[in-house]
C-alpha cells in the first residue's frame, strides 16, 4: 500500500528502498517528486540520470525515463539526452563525490553551457556506499574511514563552485526543511538553463557514526538547527557562523541556454542561412 | 502490511513493510502523535493530530502518509 | 555514382552521415581530430546535434545518452582517448546501446607517437574495458572501405544492440583517395528495432522469440523504462547475481553465435597458396603490392585479410590452417593478433609474426624477404 504521491511517481514494486534506516536519501527523493507533482509535468517526458553512489539508486524507485550510469558521469549522459530530445525535463541526480570528486569536470562544463539541466547533489559529507571515505564536502578535520586522523582537506563550497562555472539556478536547502527543497528544485526545473540544488542530509550509518553525531533523528536535528537563510547569514559574526551553513537561493539569473542555441543555428540551415 | 488509524474526519496510514523504524516521524511530530512500537511507527494518539503531514514530508522510507489506503 | 577525393577522417564522417548518424560526441584528439571538425560543420545542416564535451570519458557517456534518446550516435578518438573510454564503453555493452566508437590509431602506449601509425589497439579493442564481453571491430583498409564499413559499423550495432568498435590506420585516416559514393540502392541501412507493445506491457530487455536483441525504445517515445550498468532482469532492473549468468551469456552469445553474420575478410590469392599472410588495414595494402611481387618470382603466397577482426573469423582461419604450409601475421604491433591466429591455426600450421613499434608503415620489401626467409629456412 502507498500514498497516493507514491502510487502515481513511483515504482512501487521496487520499495522498500536499499537506503539505511534514517538515510536523508528518500525525504529528498520525495521533494523531487513533490516538485515534479506541483510542475504538473508529464511523465514521459521527464528523464532522470544518476551515476553511482547511495543518491544515485534513486531513479530507479521513480517511474520516468531512468539511467543509472557509470560513476561521476551522470551529467555526461544527460548532456547526451538533452541534447538529442530538449523537450525532455532532465534531472540529474547525484552524490557530493560523484557530482565534484569523480564527476567535478562535467560539473562545471555542464554550468559553463547552461544546458538546461537541473542537478540535485544528495550531499551527506561521505561516500556512503563505499563504506565511509570522506569526501570533497567532508569538513576538514571530520573524519573518515580514509581519514582516521582527521580530514585534512579542505572542502567545496560546491554553490560558490557552480555559480563560479556559470549555472544559471543556484540553491541550498536540507533534508530537514523538505517543503523549501521541493520549491528549490521546482523553480529549478522552471528555470531555462543550468540549475543546481544543494539537498543537506544526513548518513547516519557513516558520517554520523564515524564523527559521533548521534541518531538520524539527532543529525536532521543538527542539519535543523545549522542550516541559516542567506539574509540571515550576512548577520551572522564569523564566530556565529562557525558550524553552521548557509541555505537559500543564491543566484537566478537569465541566460542564453546551450540546446536552444544549437537550435537556433539548426534552425539557421532550414532558413538557408549560413 | 499497511493500517490506517482513523478518528472522526483524520486518518493516516502506515506501511509497516517500509518502516525502518528511524524514529523521525515520531521526532518531528508537533502533537506527538506518533510512537515506536518494535521498530514499527504507530499512530497512537490520532485525536491529537493537527494534519500538518510533517511526518509524511520526512518519512525516508514514504512509509507514513495522511489519508487512507 | 558520384566520384569524390576523399581523406579516409573525411569519408568516415560520410558514411556515417549516410548511415543515419544525428549526433555526434568527442574531444580533439590526434589523428582523429577531422572527423570531429567534419560532424561539427554537417551535423547541424541536416537537423544533427554536434557537441564537443570536456574530456573523452564525457563524449562517451554523451553518445550513449544520445542514443538511448533515439538518435544514432558516434564518437572518434585515438588511444590515449580510447583508454579513457573504456568504461562507459562497457556500460554501453551491458545496457546495449547502439554506437559506433572510431579509434584511429596512433603510437602508444601512453602519448606516445602521435602523429604516427601503429595497429597497437587489437587487443585492446577487443578486452579495453572489464569484464567478460564480447565486441564487434571493424577494420578497413582504403578510403573506400572506410565509408562502407562506417555504414556497417552503424548496421551492426544498431541489429546487435552494442557498440562497435571501428579501428582506423592514421596513414589512411590521413590519406586521399578516388572514392565513388555508391547509389542508395546499393546501400542497406538498418536501424534498431522499435517495441510495437504497449508501454505497460514492455519489458526494456526481453528478447522476444526469435530475436537477437530486446526491442529498444527511445527515451522519451512513451515506454517509461529504467537503464542500469548493473546486472539486470529482462524488465532493466537491478537483478544480483542470480541473473549475471544468464544475461551475461546472451550478451556474448548474441555476438559469437553469429560470426556468420558479423565476419567479413578478404581472401587474396589464396588458392594454390602455401604460405599466408595474415594482415589488416594499411599492412594488407603493402602485403598485397609484396604478394603480387613474389607472385613473379613463383612464391605461392596469399593474403587472408579479417575486415572483422573481433569476433574473429576463426572458421576460415582454421581452415586455412590446413590449406597452407606457413602463415605469417604482419602487424604494427609486437604480435598482438598473431596470438589469436596462433591460437587458432598453430595446431594445424606453423604460424610466425611480423612487426614493428616504430611508427613507420611496413613497407613490401621487409615483407618479402620475411616470406622469403621461411622459403630458405
């Protein structure tokens, strides 16, 4: 049995999830489809790429056009569908080291075309289905199977990253303030370009046991209380700041977008232009 | 198996097979609602629930959900 | 007929123009560079999509996309780049996605020698990502061969659902030749096989009775499937070990049980021969002109040339194996295909290779005192 939400977007057949008890995965996965819902968009036409990781088994679970692809690679793949069919809606769903370790180039050059793609990074700080290895977004002195002494890199701020490389959608939300997710993710879709949503959550199994953070319900409670809107934010001294982090939509702006372009030059031959 | 608990005009339905008993639900209840039982979320004080679908919204496993079956 | 001067890069990009192509992924890379160049300015004139990706791992994945959203689909490179590409590669095969990957072929490994020959990718070719698999490569060795075998290249993986591998010589990826463009009724294009079911009776990855492959749906075209690099069940979804076995033994067998199909060779000289060459690509051409000069000094000397080279022909090679005293394989490689000709003609006949590393073509005469060596030795 199902809601009615999880009857019409979802495969049910292939619930329950692999997700560990607690895991931020499926309250995100759900605000995707919330956000699909409120967009009233067809089926059909909606095609969700991952690559590999916790986050990526998503698609899977959800009834559209799905491709589960190779590690960091997801981006590549749905540049190749988008390109081929843009009345699709792409959305690529993906992990903090699949999206900026493994995957960090196509990152970047898919925000530099501003094709029309809307990223959902799941960022939980860790390679959860490896077991535990710190990330580029693990803070630095967390630790990490891979990192027993502590992390000593320093990490992504991978909104700072994105709106660097030219995405023209740019947000922030958490696993904890799910309704604010799925209205991030809607306007993302929304958008004509390169979107890019930032979903905090939380690896209880993992990260949170690793850097004892106690229970799934203590670490969505952390992500609660560390999470500030960005107006906020800028009120905040650097003391105040220290273990907290900023959420909200950062960036929005219009600009020409990379299929409709090439559609444009298309269209130039028909005309007989050259 | 899936049970709907209903009061009056509310109900709100489990699927027990999904529940992994993460306990957020209940956590994050504002009326406090919802209890554990053997790792399985039940509805115990239905009266008390404002429909605010907070459990829905954060439920992991889209295990809980207002409404019924 | 049209009659056109063609660089072998350049005929490539035609014939995959008339095979159908519509998109087309890559990353500059020496010597396959024209054929990216090319695909750029056609592409859009014909409603095509080109795209220059950040990398050859990207181009890869990209082409795959394309082509589960219907479009078919290539992507041209040179080894460095074909390393790369090994992975999504084999994602490719495990999902069956139809594309054609073009490797032409430089000085390795590593950069290498970029600008110069070699026919160091055989092996490669046939085992460059992991896992257990089965791949289709293609070899040509003229400008003119190019563009047919681009077109069966596209064929091929299109009727077998896989990629195909098409291996270039630079010296003809670089050459210009006299090639006349054949009339449409003198080509054959195939294309995949669309589901006539309903969406909610499809099944992405059920052979149905009597065929070779699962029907294949575009993204996008209604029929709502999900595709995994995971081992799956015949609905496409991740299916554990239970299901490795068997689909892991209709994806090679799709391939090995039908060589018949798949294998094409050119046999030179061969009838009263007793000593063989093996060769492809531009080795078969200086064979040809060396056969043709022992042939004047009374040697009986053939060629058996494998245009398929993976899967190989390896009903004709045994047979030749009993035909003839002596083959000898020429490559520019260390003995890379003389391993499998070995493997399979060494039984019946003395099997020897030829080759070099150093970048240059083998030219006739080297060829002629080898076959002439195994004469007086």
């Amino acid at each position: 049995m199902a809601s009615t939400l999880v009857k019409k977007y979802f495969r049910e057949d292939t619930l329950p999830h692999i997700w560990c008890p607690g895991c931020g995965n499926g309250i995100v996965t759900r605000a995707i489809v919330k956000a699909i819902d409120s967009l009233g968009l067809d089926k059909d036409d909606v095609c969700i790429v991952s690559g590999i990781g916790c986050s990526s088994r998503a698609p899977g679970y959800l009834d559209f056009n799905t491709l589960h692809t190779t590690h960091g690679r997801a981006l590549a793949f749905a540049t190749g569908v988008k390109m081929a069919n843009p009345k699709l809606n792409v959305i690529v769903v993906t992990g903090d080291g699949d999206s900026s370790a493994i995957g960090g180039n196509h990152l970047i050059h898919a925000c530099r075309r501003n094709i029309d793609i809307t990223t959902i990074v799941f960022n939980n700080n860790i390679y959860g289905m490896t077991g535990g290895q710190y990330s580029p977004t693990t803070p630095t002195g967390d630790k990490g199977t891979t990192a027993p002494y502590g992390n000593l890199d320093a990490n992504f701020d991978l909104c700072e990253l994105t709106k660097g490389a030219g995405a023209s959608y740019i947000a922030r939300g958490t696993a904890y303030a799910a309704k604010q997710l799925e209205k991030y993710i809607a306007d993302g879709i929304k958008n004509k370009g390169f979107s890019f949503i930032e979903a905090i959550t939380a690896c209880p199994t993992y990260y949170g046991r690793k850097n004892k953070k106690g229970s799934a319900v203590d670490m969505l409670q952390t992500v609660k209380e560390s999470a500030v809107m960005d107006k906020a934010w800028d009120k905040l001294t650097e003391e105040q700041k220290e273990g907290k982090f900023k959420i909200g939509k950062f960036h929005d702006v219009k600009k020409p977008e990379y299929t409709e372009q090439y559609g444009k030059l298309i269209e130039s031959f028909n005309k007989g232009e050259d | 198996m899936a049970t709907t608990t209903t009061v009056g005009l509310k109900s709100h339905t489990v699927e027990d097979k999904w529940c992994k008993g993460c306990g957020i639900c209940v956590a994050f209840c504002p009326k406090n609602v919802l209890e554990l039982e053997n790792e399985i979320v039940v509805v115990k004080r239905l009266e008390d629930c404002i429909q605010c679908g907070q459990c829905e919204l954060r439920c992991p496993d889209f295990a809980i959900w207002l409404g019924g079956k | 007929m049209t009659i056109k001067l063609m660089q072998g890069n350049e005929a490539c990009v035609e014939g995959a123009l008339r095979a159908g192509m519509k998109f087309y992924a890559g990353y500059p890379i020496t010597p396959s560079t024209e054929i990216a160049e090319i695909s750029a300015v056609e592409l859009p004139k014909i409603g095509g999509k080109f795209i220059q990706m950040e990398d050859e791992i990207s181009s890869m994945g990209a082409t795959i996309g394309a082509s589960l959203t219907g479009l078919k689909s290539m992507t041209a490179t040179s080894g460095p780049g074909f390393s790369l590409k090994q992975e999504n590669l084999g994602y490719g095969i495990i999902s069956e996605v139809p594309c054609v990957v073009v490797n032409v072929q430089r000085g390795g490994p590593s950069t290498g020698l970029p600008t110069s020959p070699a026919q160091g990718d055989i092996m490669q070719s046939k085992w460059g990502t992991h896992g257990d698999h089965s791949i289709i490569v293609l070899y040509p060795n003229s400008v003119r061969e190019i563009y047919d075998i681009t077109i069966r290249s596209f064929n091929l993986s299109e009727k077998y659902r896989t990629p195909v591998i098409l291996l270039l010589d630079e010296v003809i990826g670089h050459m210009r030749e006299r090639i006349e463009i054949p009339k449409d009724a003198e080509i054959e294009i195939i294309d995949r096989k669309k589901p006539t079911c309903s969406p909610e009776e499809y099944k992405a990855y059920e052979v149905k009775e009597g065929e070779i492959v699962p029907d294949m749906a575009a993204f996008g075209s209604g029929y709502r499937y999900h595709v995994t690099g995971l081992v799956h069940s015949e609905t496409g979804f991740p299916a554990g070990a239970t299901k490795a076995e068997g689909l892991m033994r209709r994806l090679i067998d799709k391939i090995e049980d039908n060589t018949e199909d798949i294998c094409t060779f050119e046999e030179y000289m061969l009838d009263d021969a007793d000593t063989a060459i093996v060769a492809f690509g531009c080795t078969s051409r200086s064979a040809k002109s060396a056969i043709k000069s022992l042939r004047k000094d009374g040697y009986k000397v053939g060629m058996f040339r494998p245009i398929t080279i993976w899967p190989s022909p390896e009903k004709q090679l045994e047979k030749l194996s009993k035909e003839v005293k002596r083959i000898l394989v020429v490559e520019m490689n260390d003995g890379q295909y003389y391993l499998e000709v070995d493997r399979i003609a060494g039984k019946n006949t003395k099997v020897e290779k030829y080759g070099r590393l150093n970048g240059e073509i083998i030219p006739p005469d080297e060829i002629i005192s080898v076959v002439k060596e195994g004469y007086n030795g």
